[in-house]
C-alpha cells in the first residue's frame, strides 16, 4: 500500500453541539433553565454564564461544576448524583421537545456536505458528548427520520469514561470504524473539541461560533466561520481555505493529501 492510499480520507467525524447546529446558547441553556424551573430553583445560565460553562464538558459534569462554583451548599444534597443525574434527564426532555418543534436548525452547510460525503462513499460518524437521545433528535427533526441510520458510528454520552477534550470518544468511533485516525478527518467546533481530536491522531477542521470564535485553535488544518453554501461562502479564519467558499468532499480530500 502506498502512502497516499494509506492517508486517503475514508471518514468523517462529526461532534454535534454547535458543530451540527448551534445548540449551545438557544438549545442547550434555555433547556437547563427550564429544568431549573421545573425543580423549584432560582438557578438561572444567563448567556455570558453559560459560556463560562462551556469550559466543561458533559451536561452532567456542567451541573455539578455549577454547584461546586455558585451554589456549594447544594453538595451537602442526599443522593446528589441520583439529584443531578434526575436533573438532566428533565433538562434533556425539556431540549428534544424543543428540537420537535424545528427550533434549532442546522448550521450552514452542514446537510450539503452530509449528503456530498455520502454520495462520494466516504463514511460518516458521530463523535460527541452529548446524549445519544439528544443527538438523534436533532438528526431526525432536520434531516429525517432515517438519518441517524445514516452514520457508521454514533459515538456519544456516557460510553466512554473521559469526556472531551480527552480522546476516549474519538478512540472508541475509531475502533469500531476500524479506520485509523490518519484516514479520517474530525469537524468540531471548540477548544475542547480540537484538544480531543488532535490527542486521537485526527487531522481537524473547525467551524466556530459566537462562543468559540476566540478559543486556542492551534493545530487545526482549517478554521473557518461555517462549513459554507453556494450562495453563502464562509470566511476562513486560519489554515487552508476552500476553493469558493465552502467545504465540500474535494476539499477535505486534500487535508489528507
């Protein structure tokens, strides 16, 4: 085997939360807020909170922190796992009702290239750390009930013990794609995201949004405003740039020449 044909792209990776959609301040937050709600508490993530929030991943993990930082009175809660683990299954009900109703779109140009790569032959997954019922929701509501069947992998939640930015997720989509790394491509949108991939051996591009543009993106192959349309280019931030404005199979394809 040569060494192009060694590194040629054969997949895909996808993280979802504001990769796929902008999930994060108009899904995920108002969603949590919500809960808080349900549950009788005066929590409330404002925008510029939730971002600080971020930092963390896993909204488990994100619930917790919160209480260590702003409420520590709560940790002496009985049964606070069961408490928080209870919370964020409301939080997740609260998020996929929203999804249902068509809230929350998918970003430019993330559909085209979908059914591009699909078309092509080259494989897609799902690498995420988000919840498997949050991340077929959103595939079903914008891309159709079939999607989620779709993609090779679905990676996501709690089936790995490290969240990102450690590589666990990545390791374990890697492993059941039987693809090794330098054949595949990740597309994530945050610091955290890209720590993760590039500890897995990925090549990385990033599309970011209001709460990741100024994040350390070093390493990345391309950084860029949005996967970009036709009729809407997106900008490049740092590393290479598509021809015309968006990314399409072509494109990707020369990452990995």
């Amino acid at each position: 085997m040569t060494s192009r044909e060694d590194t040629s792209l054969r997949a895909v990776l996808f993280d979802v939360d504001g990769t796929l959609a902008d999930t994060e301040r108009d899904g995920h937050r108002p969603a949590f807020n919500a809960a808080f709600v349900e549950s009788g508490l005066d929590w409330e993530w404002g925008v510029e909170l939730y971002g600080e929030l971020l930092a963390v991943t896993g909204g488990k993990e994100r619930i917790r922190h919160y209480i260590e930082k702003h409420v520590p009175g709560e940790l002496d809660r009985p049964g606070l796992n069961d408490w928080i683990a209870a919370l964020h299954k409301a939080k997740t009900r609260h998020y996929v009702a929203m999804l249902a109703r068509g809230d929350i779109p998918l970003r430019p140009g993330v559909a085209r290239l979908i059914r591009e790569l699909r078309e092509a032959g080259i494989r897609i997954a799902i690498a995420t750390t988000t919840t498997p019922e949050n991340v077929t929701s959103l595939l079903e509501s914008t891309l159709g009930p079939d999607s989620p069947g779709w993609f090779d992998v679905i990676g996501a939640g709690d089936i790995v013990a490290g969240k990102k930015p450690e590589p666990d997720i990545y390791h374990w989509v890697l492993e059941r794609l039987a693809l090794p790394a330098r054949q595949c491509i990740a597309l994530e949108d945050s610091e955290n995201g890209i720590r993760s991939a590039l500890a897995a051996g990925l090549d990385t591009v990033i599309t970011v949004n209001a709460y990741t543009r100024f994040q350390d993106f070093t390493g990345a192959a391309a950084v860029l405003s949005h996967l970009g349309e036709p009729q809407q280019p997106c900008t490049g931030l740092a590393g290479s740039f598509p021809k015309g404005g968006w990314v399409d199979a072509a494109f990707l394809a020369t990452l990995k020449a």
